[in-house]
C-alpha cells in the first residue's frame, strides 16, 4: 500500500510536465497539423488532470468541448484553409500558363 501512495505524487510530477511539454510543442510547432495534434492531446491529458484534482465534471468539459469540439474544428479549418492555398496556387499557375503564351 505505501508503493501506490509514493507512485501518486510521481505521477502527478510527469502528467504536470508532460502537460508543460505538450503545450510548448504546441506553441512553437511550425506545422499546423502536428500543432493541433499536439493540442488534442493536451487536452486529453488535461483530462487525466482534472479526473486526479477529482473534479469529474470539468474533466468531462474538458473531453467534450476543449479537445472533442475544438479539434474537430481545428481540424476543418485546417482543411479549408489547405483547399484555398491549394485553389489559389492552381489558378495562379494557370495565370502564369497564359500570361507565357
């Protein structure tokens, strides 16, 4: 029983650095993609957080609305905005196309 009460304050150190990781990799990461990977799971593990600080229900905020809503939507405004870089570049290669004949 005293090897579970000495692991507890071990685990909490790591998932409480492993957050401040996750959060300046998230910050300082030059790609968006791996940017919002690296915020989602964060956010699960801001999860995990809130599960051990016992507060069940903004744990499950957290799931639902911080890491579920709001990484789905990261994601889709990922994709739109790769979808117009990637119209844009079409139409001004054509532009350049005709612009040479």
């Amino acid at each position: 029983m005293e090897t579970v009460t000495l692991l507890q304050p071990v685990f909490d150190t790591l998932l409480g650095l492993a957050l401040l990781w996750l959060a300046w990799r998230a910050l300082a990461s030059p790609d968006l993609f791996k940017a919002i990977v690296l915020f989602i799971t964060f956010g699960l593990l801001m999860v995990l957080a809130w599960v051990r600080l016992d507060a069940p229900d903004v744990a499950l905020a957290e799931a639902a609305i911080g890491t579920g809503l709001t990484g789905a939507l990261l994601l889709a405004a990922l994709t739109r905005l790769n979808s117009k870089s990637d119209a844009k570049s079409v139409h001004e290669k054509e532009q350049q196309r005709k612009a040479h004949n």
